[in-house]
C-alpha cells in the first residue's frame, strides 16, 4: 500500500488530536498548505472543509494505513495490554476512511519466534525486548495479518481518552442495550461496577470510556468492540458540530503527554483533521471475524486458555488479506 508523508486518521485526530491540534485549514489549495506543513506553520482556518475542497485530501491520503492501539494504563491492572487494536485505513474514490477492528484474543507468533502468544500482549513484550520501539512487534504482526504496510502507530490510554471527551464537553451515543456490569476493572486491581440504560445518552469521559471498555454482555469482546467503534463516530460528530472545541485543543498539551505514544507530529495534524472532518468522508467500520464472518475460529490452548485463530490455521492469514483488500 501506499504510505504518504503526512497522516492521520479518524481515529488518532478523534482521540488524539487533542495533543497537537493548534491550527487548522482547508485544503482547496493544497500544494501551499503542504509545503507549509512541511514548515511546520499552518494558517488558522475553519475545521469543516467545503465540500468541494475535498479532492486533495483524497489524492494525498489514499493508501495511509494506521494502527490504532487503546491500553489500560496505569494505575489499572496490565496497564500495557491492548485491549483495543484498530486498523484505520485512507481510500480516494470513493473518499472514505476504513476502521478494522481486530480480536484481542487473537493467537500469534511472537514476530522472529515460535512462542505463541495473544495478540493484545504484543505491545507490552515490546516495551520490555524494545523499549526505544515498544510498538514494532504488534505493528509487525499487524503488517503480516492484513498485508497492509502501517505508516503510523498511536497508543492512548483510558485517562487520555477520558481527558479528551470531557473537554469537549462529553458525547451523545445511543446505547444499543442494557449495559449491567459488576465486574467491571477499576484501578489498583479492584472492581467499578458499571450500570447504563438503553437508549440515547450524553455521557461524560468516564461513562464513555467505561461503555466502550465494558465486556460483560452476550458476545463479549465483539459487542466491546462495536461500542468503541460507535464512540469514534460519537467523538467526530462531537468535534464536527461546534468548532470552538478545536480551540481547546492546546490546552490540553501538557495533559495528554504522558497518556500518548505516536510517531505522528505536530505539523500532519492540521491537515488530516481537515480531511477527517471534512463532509464528504464516509466512515466504515469492520471486524474481523464478527457476524457470519468464516475467517476465525475459537481455540483454546494447552493451558486451557481461550483464543481466536485464523479459520485456516495458526499464523495462516491469506483469508484476512484477501478481506482488507478487497471488503472495503
């Protein structure tokens, strides 16, 4: 796949903008923005982009894949686990922005080894064997599992996102379901039970977070992993209504540093944000192995722990390429 210079997703710019976002433009004349970007200077400008300046986003973006990973952090238990793995992908005709979610449970290969392991459990072995890259193993598995090449990878954890929904004044989802859910983690190894009626609500960082984290329901991580999707929807359409939150951005800096790992920089911000605003992108969620889906099968290991495996085989993922490359 194509990888550009500049980049971000829907997702990074929904919950992780916060931490760069100073200026914003539009992008009807993108050879000077771009090379402004490179400069690092970019004009203020209004965040909803018209809907015909969305051509050079689409040429640009086409082909930027991320990797999107949400961890615990401290002070709740495995603070390093990814318990959210997202693979966000750019598209130019039609113009759209792709959102794969994939298992945590799913069993891999430790990349260069034999030894198996879940796949949520990457990132940590990589801060202990790769601390000055923590994310190379799970973007390495990653890249292997979707044949995709991962131009940028951002990891926030639950305080960051917290951080983020609060300041724009919490979100509107509509809960699908009864939420009843007594075990949910709370930190130092305890319990939070968590409690949400159905219907629409307007929840606050920490409602949000702990609806899109809670697994206490009938299909488990597969309904977790359809409310973090709808959260993302929740977030852009809270930041797409009213502009003045955008201003706010900066203010959270220093907040967010210590809950955000990224290779993106302050100078992509502005332009990604415009696109992932703009009117004319759709957004499309997925998830491997979710609904009818043949790709996975459960398994469980000598241990007797639960998995998710590919339905050809441990390590066998010509199936899973074959669909984010062509079921988008």
């Amino acid at each position: 796949m194509k990888k550009v210079s500049l980049f971000m997703l829907h997702t990074v710019l929904l919950m992780f903008a916060t931490l760069f976002a100073s200026s914003l433009f539009e992008g009807a004349n993108h050879a000077y923005h771009y090379v402004k970007a490179q400069e690092g200077s970019l004009p203020q400008a209004n965040l909803m982009a018209p809907k015909t300046s969305f051509a050079p986003f689409a040429s640009l973006l086409n082909g930027t894949n991320v990797l999107l990973l949400g961890i615990a952090g401290s002070p709740y238990p495995a603070p390093h686990l990814t318990d959210t793995i997202m693979v966000g992908s750019f598209e130019s005709d039609p113009f759209r922005f792709v959102l794969t979610s994939l298992p945590r449970d799913l069993l891999v290969s430790l990349p260069g080894t034999e030894r198996l392991v879940k796949i949520n459990s990457l990132y940590e072995l990589g801060k202990i064997f790769s601390p000055l890259e923590p994310e190379r193993f799970i973007k390495e598995k990653v890249e292997e599992i979707s044949g995709l090449q991962i131009s940028y990878v951002a990891a926030i954890d639950v305080r960051g996102l917290e951080i983020l929904i609060n300041d724009i004044g919490g979100v509107d989802v509509d809960v699908k379901q009864d939420i009843f859910d007594p075990f949910f983690p709370g930190p130092h190894y305890s319990y939070d039970p968590f409690y949400l009626q159905k219907g629409l609500r307007h929840l606050d960082g920490k409602d949000a977070v702990r609806f899109a984290r809670s697994r206490y329901s009938r299909r488990g991580d597969f309904d977790r992993v359809e409310r973090q999707q709808q959260l993302l929807s929740a977030i852009r359409e809270r930041l797409r209504e009213n502009e003045r939150f955008a201003g706010a951005f900066v203010d959270l800096i220093s907040q967010l540093k210590s809950h955000l790992t990224t290779d993106v920089t302050l100078k992509d911000v502005p332009f990604f944000l415009g696109a992932l605003l703009n009117p004319n992108l759709q957004i499309t969620h997925r998830l491997v192995g979710s609904g009818t889906s043949t790709l996975l099968q459960e398994f469980h290991t000598q241990e007797g722990a639960y998995t998710l495996i590919p339905k050809a085989g441990i390590d066998e993922y010509s199936e899973i390429q074959t669909f984010f490359a062509n079921e988008k």
